[in-house]
C-alpha cells in the first residue's frame, strides 16, 4: 500500500480489500493487559476536580463522602481511563519511536500508511459498575470491537475503531466497562477547499466504463486529456464510439489536447444534492480548441461563469483509481 | 430543601431541566483538563502539533468533556447521587476562544435510577450529547450521615464557591 494520500482507495474493489484487511483486526486483544501506575489517590483526583471545576465534595472531603453513605471519598466515575494512561514517560516514547507493537499499533499504522494520520475520539460509552475508591489498583483489557467502512465526517474521510475496555480490582472484580471509538481520518480530503464541511469526491458516481470508453478514463488517470480520432479521415469525436460517425471506420487512435476551451453552456445546479458535491455546483458544456465537446464541473466560484468564458482543464481526484477533468476560469489566472 | 445529600429521587421529575452551564473554553482549560487526565496527545496543548494533524488548533480531549458533563450532573443532584453510565457522543470539537454552554434534562426515571440527556454546545454547533444515568438517594440524609457539628465547618468553603458560579 503506498503513503500517498492520492491512492487511498475511497470506493470500489480496493476499497473492500482495504476493509477486509483491517477487519482481520476485530476480535484481537487491542493492547497487552495494562495496569495502572499507581492506585487510586486523592492527589490525582485533586488535579482532575480542579481542572473540571467540579466541587462535589465526595471526591475531597472525607466527611461529606461519608454523609452520604460512602465508605470515604471515591474518584469521579469519569475519570476512569485516567488511572489507565500511559503516562508521559511512554507516550513521548511512543511518538519518537514508534509505539509498542500491538494489534492496535499495527492497525493504526495501516491506517496512517494509507492517508489517514488525523485521530479524534468520538464515542465513549462507559457502565461503571461500582465507584472506585482510593487504594484500588486496577488493570485493563482492550479488545477491537470494530472498524467501519469508510466514513466522510466534517474532519475528513476516515474510519472509525471501536475497543471495549473492561476494567478490573484487584480482585478480578469488574468495576467498569467503556466502549470508546475513535475515527482515524484523513484531514487532507478537506484542506484542499479550505472548507471543513467540502463534500469528498470519493462519494461520487463513478462512471461507467467500458471497451469503448476505457482509454479515455485511463488517460483522465494520468490527467491527459486526449480526444478519439479517426485514423482513416481525421474526425475527431467525443463521446467516444466504435466507429468514426463520419466515415464509418473502426480504426481510430488518440488525439492530445491542450485542454483549453470556452463555455458553450452551463447549468447551476442547487437541488436535489447528490453525495460527493459541493453545492451550489455548475456544470458546463465546454467547446474545447480541437472542436470537441465535453461536459464537466466548473471549479470556480459559479457566479462567475458566462456562455463564452475562457476555461481551462484542472482535474479532480475522485480517490480510488478515478480522476476526471474538470474546467476553471482561464480570465482569473495570474 | 434538599439536604447535606442533595435531591432525592422523589423530587426529580421527566421533563425536569437542569440550569444551564456556561463554560468559557479557555486554552488553560484545555491544557489543564488533558494533563488532569494524562493525555499528552499533542493535539490537546500543542497547536502546531494540532494543525500538522489536520485541526485548525488544540481542542478539548473527550476524557475532559466526560469530566465537565460529569460536573454538570452532579452540580445538580448533589453529592448523594452516584452516576452508574455516562455515554458520550462528540460533535464539533470544543476550540479555545469559544464557549461550551451545558444544558440537561431528565428524560427517564424508574424508582431511584434517572436518566438526564446533556447537550453542549459552543459557537461552531453541537459538541456534546450525552446521557448520563444517576442513582438517586431515597431519603435526604441516610442513617450514617456524619454528626451535624462537623458538617458546616467543611461545607462552608464549598457552600461559598456554590453562590459564585
């Protein structure tokens, strides 16, 4: 799997091998069993309650704990996974070196590789079975619940991994249980627009290809845009066919074109939305130089575009192996 | 009156909301609140680290949104209540310069056990929906409550804070 974010494969065949590949993940043990540094302590509990502003006195005081029934103060329920961390000493660690090899690092990992490097927790569901008190010592387990197909969120495309952690006293007693889901996401889809909320191409229809049309979309892959030419008469033609409407020859080869042209039509497009666009979304018919047409997005701002504009080819990654031309306006080049 | 240990179960209501809380989103919070729960993730303190990781600066770890929800809850009932769940659903993430605004309701009750539904949210939308359940007390004071003659020398200071906020 290449680093580059260009090939991270958004739909299609490689998309469900990807899936399929970080499946093999889901019922492993995410991370070795962890125990935590050190017991359950009122200086710890201190830092968190100031932090949280929470002035609920079972947490501090002794005495208002018992008055309500407590044996002594408790921590606050959710502080669990704090007595859990790592701590510095290993998270730097981790981040200079590498973190430890797990099921969990090497699925992170698999994901970084492929584009996805942002992390952001999303769901965190947490039972607490009994409140802790100050002297528990306690150890956790992980196991990777899931990971999804997937997923276009307002931080980029991404997938989301969900692990159950329970954890354990001393006794072996469960004292709670979280599911905890992060999405490992790919920050890139959205920077592009500069808008958080820009629709991700991979979303797409993807067209429909076929013997005919193949070598055109094979060259839209290498962002080369190239027009079907009869071999016998020179007729260029678009969208492409068997034989040359003019003289009727099967024999045809490609031709390069510059990529420039003029607005022959338009449309402004607000409604139905479809997933994938950017709306309000324009779609021009372009007169290109050669003498073709060819329908595409307009990349610029649609209150811009006119019948006669001048544009010029750009093209966008739907993600996967898909890339098709698009046209922005040639009078606001510098 | 709701005592030394707060609401009871027979004083809370469905529909009951909770006062709003608004809490200004300060990147001192935010530090605080990743380092108070040991998260050193650099997108919690670090706000190159952050942008390099593709958000447009540090925000509010989710174990620090969890500890403010759980606040929230028991500002309300009192410090008789124990929280048995607390599920958390993240939005738009919690940026410094903005402010979290807390709101709550119940929304289920069965004998002492409630549920209260949590929303926060700051400039930039919905951050936060949660819903937390509490058991309640079933009497104001139980039988070990710890001799009056004691309580308002600790409470004060707590009592005092109260008014404040």
């Amino acid at each position: 799997m290449s680093a580059t974010t260009q090939q991270r494969p958004a739909a299609g065949p490689d998309a469900e091998e990807f899936l399929t590949q970080l499946r093999t993940f889901v019922g492993q043990q995410a991370t070795p069993v962890r125990y935590a540094q050190d017991a359950v302590n009122p200086a710890m509990i201190r830092h968190f309650v100031e932090a949280m502003g929470d002035e609920n006195p079972v947490y501090t005081d002794e005495t208002a704990a018992r008055s309500t029934g407590r044996s002594g103060i408790v921590a606050p329920p959710p502080m669990l996974s704090s007595w859990l961390m790592v701590g510095y000493k290993a998270h730097t660690a981790a981040a200079e070196h590498g973190a430890p090899d797990s099921p969990m690092t090497r699925l992170l990992n698999l994901l970084g590789d492929a584009g996805y490097v942002g992390v952001v927790a999303t769901n965190d569901e947490q039972e607490y079975v009994r409140e802790l008190r100050i002297g528990d010592r306690l150890k956790m387990t992980a196991v990777i619940e899931d990971v999804s197909p997937r997923k276009v969120t307002g931080l980029g495309a991404g997938h989301f991994i969900t692990t159950l952690r329970t954890y354990t006293d001393a006794d072996d007693q469960v004292v709670a249980r979280q599911r905890f889901r992060i999405l490992r996401f790919d920050p890139t889809v959205t920077k592009s627009s500069g808008q958080p909320a820009a629709a991700d191409p991979g979303l797409r229809h993807r067209p429909f290809v076929m013997r005919d049309n193949q070598f055109w979309f094979d060259a839209a892959r290498e962002r080369r845009l190239v027009i079907q030419t009869c071999s016998d008469c020179g007729q260029l033609r678009h969208p492409p066919g068997p034989s040359c409407p003019q003289c009727g020859s099967f024999a045809w080869h490609e031709t390069a074109a510059a990529g420039r042209g003029t607005v022959h039509s338009y449309v402004t497009s607000h409604h139905p939305k479809a997933p994938g666009y950017d709306y309000p979304l324009t779609v021009l018919l372009v007169d290109l130089e050669e003498g073709t047409r060819l329908v595409a997005d307009y990349s610029g701002d649609p209150e811009t575009v006119r019948v006669g504009l001048p544009v010029e080819v750009d093209w966008l990654d739907y993600g996967g192996d898909v890339t098709l031309p698009r046209f922005r306006n040639r009078e606001e080049q510098s | 009156m709701t005592g030394t240990t707060g609401r009871t179960a027979a004083a809370v209501s469905v529909g009951d909301a909770l006062p709003e809380l608004a809490i200004p989103l300060t990147r001192s919070l935010i530090v605080a609140g990743a380092l108070a729960t040991r998260d050193y993730e650099n997108v919690h303190h670090d706000p190159q680290g952050a942008i390099d990781r593709g958000t447009p600066d540090v925000y509010m770890s989710i174990n620090n949104t969890n500890g403010l929800v759980g606040r929230f809850v028991t500002d309300w009932t009192g410090p008789g209540a124990f929280i048995t769940k607390l599920s958390t659903r993240l939005g738009v993430p919690n940026f410094p310069g903005d402010t979290m605004t807390l709101a709550g309701e119940v929304v289920g009750k069965q004998d002492n056990l409630i549920e209260i539904s949590v929303r926060g949210t700051n400039g930039a939308g919905s951050h936060v929906v949660s819903q937390v359940s509490v058991r309640l007390p079933d009497t104001a004071a139980p039988d070990t409550a710890a001799p009056d003659t004691t309580a308002p020398d600790s409470a004060a200071p707590d009592n005092a804070a109260e008014a404040t906020r």
